[in-house]
C-alpha cells in the first residue's frame, strides 16, 4: 500500500493495454514504454501483465504505507528512498514509512514505479489502464491525485518469499544495451531511430515526400502525449486529396493530415480514424518512443514485414532470457 | 479493394464500391467469419472497411490476404435484426452551437436542416472513436458539411454533430473536428457490461425533434 504525496497531472496505472474491445469503440490504453514496464514486472517476479504507475512529469513522491519490494524502470531519474540513491533499472525493499523521490530524468521521457504483486485496481474490460477518454479503468478512471492510497495485490502465501531482494537491490542493464537501433545523429540533437512498414496509402505521396519522409529528422512538439506524436518536418505531399472512411487504426499508425506533417498515434489515440496513413511504427519499437521527449528527434528506417515480424521475436526472446537471468538472481537471494 | 498492413499489429481490408449499407451487410458478415481466425484477437469493421487485429503477426501473411480477397467476393449479405431505438434531441442553443455553420454551409433554414436530419431511419453501421460511439449510415446529403478547420477542444457526451457526409452522437466529453447541431440524453457506454456499448452494429437510430432553439 502506498500513499501519493506529490505527483505531476499525467502519473496512471497501466499494464501492457487493453485488447478485445476495438469494435466497442475502446482504445487500447497501456504502458507507453512496455518494455520498461514488462522489464519492472520481471524484476519483482509479478505476472507480467501486472499494473504499475507511470509518470512522464517529475518529480513525484510516494510514502509506502507497509513493507514492500519495488521496482523502478524506464527514465533515469536521480530516485532517493529516503536519502538513499536509487540506480535506474533496479528493484529495492521499502520498509513501512520510507519515502521514494523520483527526481528530473537525465534522458528519456517515463519512469515506471512496479510494486511486488501488481497495483490492485479492478480490471475492466479485461484490464487494469486507465481508459482517459472513457473514464474508466486505472485509479478510479482518472489520473493519480496527491492523497491516493494504491493497494497492491497479495501474493497467496508461501508461494514467493517474503522478499527476494538483497539489501541494496540489483539491476539489469537498460534495454536499449540488448535492443540497440542506431540512427546517425544530426547536429548534435538526440535522434530515436524506430522501424517503420509502410501503410495503405504509402504509394498516394510523392517521391519526393518519400524521400522527405525516410531521411528527414521529426522533431517531436510540444503538442505530444500519450495520444500520439506531432512531428515537426518537411511538408509530405501527396499526389491527390485522400479521404478516407472511417477505419480501424492501431497505436504506431502514422497519419498525415492535410497539413503534411505527420501525427504518430499512440496509446491513448481512438481506435478508429480517417486520415491517409503513410506507415505504421512496429510494434517492436513503440517503446522507444515512450521515452522520446519533447524536442527531440525521431527518424524512420523502412523495414518489410518478415523483419517487423523477426523484431518482435527479438524483443520477446530479450524479455524471456531477461526473466531467466532475474529468476536465478531472485533466488540466490531468498 | 484495398488491403494494407497496420505494422504487424493488424491488417485492414477496404472494399470497392460505394459506402451503402448492402456493402456493410457483407463486412458484418466478413467479420463474423475472420474473427475466428488463427493469430486474429479481434474482427473490427468500420465504415465499408474492416480491421483484423492479431494476438500474434500471421506467419502466413500472404495466406490471409488471398482469404479476405476470396471472401468479399463470395460474402453474402448479413442483415442483422437490430433494434430501433429514438433518440428526443434539442437542435440548436447551448446544445447545437454549428447549427449556424450547417446553415451557412447549405444555405438551407433551421427548420429545413432539422427536419432532413430528422427524417431517415439510420442504421448503426460500425462503433469506433471513443467507448460506445456509433458511426450512422443514412444521412441525407444536402445537409453534408465538411469537418471543422479547427477542431473544438471539449463537447460533452450526447452532441448530436454532422461530419462530411456522416452524421452521428458523441458519447463522452472530448475533441471533435464535426459541427454540433444538437443534443440528446442517452447513456452509450457503460464499462462494468461485458456487451458495454449500448447499440450494436445493425441497430436503427431516429432522431425525434424534442426542441429546435433558434
């Protein structure tokens, strides 16, 4: 159990989305960094569709109401428990009263706080992420508020010891070390390179958008949240005036309004829309955008669908050795 | 038609043709059919399209497209026996604050817009945008309008709104791009049903002219 004591407006309970209930009109919601949450989850032993917090907006400052192992992953954020220092990607043990500081990220965008069990918030529609525009789902539907109290779920006893950490913790080496995608950085700005298959009306632009679109840095501005990333960039033009009918559209779909610049959408994007799609981000790589900032640049590198498909076998099969590698730690502990 | 992936996470097949409901009748059908389908999570049909998403990428990606193009081509239609449901609106006032723009846009009269908005008999055709929003097929055309140049950052649930040449009812407080002509009562959504939404597609919406506030 824990109490919030400070909190930017943006912090929510997440886990991996929402999935099934697209034709009801309901987003999928989620964890912007997945990997970061799946890898907090890891940590701590949970299932690994357990709920955790997100914060994109620091600082943020929890008091654990009881004894309980947790996790911190995602942005490094110069954490404290009390005044202990808190490497990123580590999980610790929290006595009852202590106090954990997340402080202003050095880099990247989201930090996530994972408790042992998973927040206890009720599922609804088959998940625990706060559903925004639906209001339902999370915390009470809504953005966590200074004063809530977050349960978590009890594990059934005996079935994992009562702590599995040592006294000053352990870690494991941000994703971005066994994922690495390197895009050449341009004028000293911070670049994210994310892998991109090309969508429905990809042959509707000109080639000289194409090539606008494969080789420009998109600057990603301040009208940029969980809904989905505005880009900032060559104008893209396409051959004639598209309009759509209303469709399915997934988190990664890359619109491009008549504006031509392009909107990427994300985890709390509607799940239908009409505007042209000029590709889609992979699956693979939507994490990486979870912890692109403001200001920042994104490139896209154009992949096929065998190696979308051959990426998120990558990304799996680096979760799964993760889990192994974590298990023997956990148990050389307990 | 039309068949292009959404990364690995979904495919989305558009049928030719025009946006009626004979060719809705036969993405009801392919949905029904496809959402049974190996590595598919979910069949989610739109306005004469329809998304499959996937649990997992389709090793055979190729195999699955041949299947969508074979099944349009033999899909038969799927009539659904929906319900007729009316809905009492206000048009105009605090509730309609665009009916002005719809009128300057056709040139036609409030009460002329009212009633040929009010006339059909409109089939729920798809649920997309936000929990428990219905996309209508049916509108008249002559009231068609295009979307806002600037969107309008908050309207409350139950805005009646014309759209292009789509009509339909917000179901929650949020962002819309469409004219508000209208408000009604009526809840869409509820989360705590495992059906949540309160239409289905195939379900027939009349819009009853409650109040018209000039």
């Amino acid at each position: 159990m824990i109490e919030i004591l400070a909190t930017g407006a943006l912090s929510t309970v997440q886990d991996l989305g929402r999935t099934g209930s697209l034709r009801f009109g309901v987003g999928t919601s989620g964890a912007m960094d997945d990997l970061a949450l799946a890898i907090g989850n890891i940590l701590l032993g949970n299932e690994p569709n357990a709920a955790a917090i997100e914060v994109p907006i620091l600082p943020f400052k929890i008091r654990f109401l009881e004894a309980t192992d947790f996790a911190l992953t995602g942005a490094d954020c110069g954490a404290r428990l009390d005044t202990q220092e808190i490497p990123p990607w580590w999980c610790l043990h929290a006595d009852k009263g202590q106090i954990l500081t997340l402080g202003v990220p050095k880099s990247d965008a989201r930090a996530y706080l994972t408790l042992a069990g998973g927040l206890d918030v009720a599922e609804v529609l088959g998940s625990r992420s706060t559903q925004m525009r639906g209001n339902f789902g999370g915390f009470e539907g809504r953005p966590l508020k200074k004063n809530d109290i977050l349960r978590t779920i009890a594990r059934a006893p005996g079935l994992t010891p009562h702590s599995a950490i040592s006294a000053s913790g352990f870690g494991v080496r941000p994703p971005a070390f066994g994922l690495p995608l390197r895009a050449a950085s341009q004028n000293g700005t911070t670049t994210t390179a994310v892998r991109v298959l090309p969508a429905g009306e990809y042959e509707s632009y000109t080639e000289g958008a194409l090539e606008h679109f494969w080789h420009a840095c998109w600057k990603v501005t301040p009208q940029s949240d969980r809904y989905g990333y505005r880009l900032e960039g060559p104008v893209l033009e396409a051959k004639t005036v598209i309009e759509k009918r209303s469709h399915g559209i997934v988190p990664g779909v890359i619109q491009v309004p008549q504006s031509g610049q392009p909107i990427i959408q994300l985890r709390d994007a509607q799940p239908s829309g009409g505007y042209p799609k000029i590709g889609t981000v992979i699956e693979a790589d939507i994490w990486r955008l979870g912890q692109t900032r403001i200001g920042e640049s994104i490139r896209f590198l154009k992949v096929s669908y065998e190696e979308a498909v051959a990426a998120l076998e990558e990304k799996q099969r680096y979760l799964m050795q993760l889990r192994q590698a974590v298990q023997l730690q956990r148990k050389a502990n307990s | 038609m039309n068949i292009s992936l959404l990364g690995t996470s979904a495919i989305l097949f558009e049928a030719p043709g025009l946006m009626d409901i004979r060719h809705q009748r036969r993405i009801w059908s392919m949905a029904r059919r496809f959402s049974s389908w190996p590595d598919v999570s979910e069949a989610v049909p739109g306005m004469t399209n329809l998304m499959l998403a996937f649990k997992q990428p389709p090793a055979d990606i190729e195999g699955l497209i041949c299947a969508l193009r074979e099944a349009w081509e033999q899909e038969a239609e799927l009539e659904i026996a929906g319900r007729q449901i009316e809905l009492p609106v206000t048009y105009g006032g605090d509730g309609g604050p665009h009916l002005v723009d719809v009128v300057a846009h056709t040139g036609l009269s409030i009460d002329e817009i009212v009633h040929l908005h009010a006339a059909p008999l409109y089939t729920v055709y798809a649920l997309g945008s936000h929990p428990g929003y219905c996309y209508l097929g049916g509108m008249d055309p002559r009231i068609a309008t295009p979307r806002r140049k600037v969107p309008v950052v908050r309207l409350p649930g139950g805005s009646v709104s014309i759209g292009g040449a789509q009509t339909g009812v917000s179901a929650s407080a949020g962002p819309s791009g469409w004219s508000t002509i209208g408000h009604t009562e009526m809840i869409f959504f509820d989360s705590s049903k495992t059906q949540p939404a309160s239409f289905s597609p195939g379900d027939m919406i009349r819009f009853r002219i409650d109040k018209v506030i000039k």
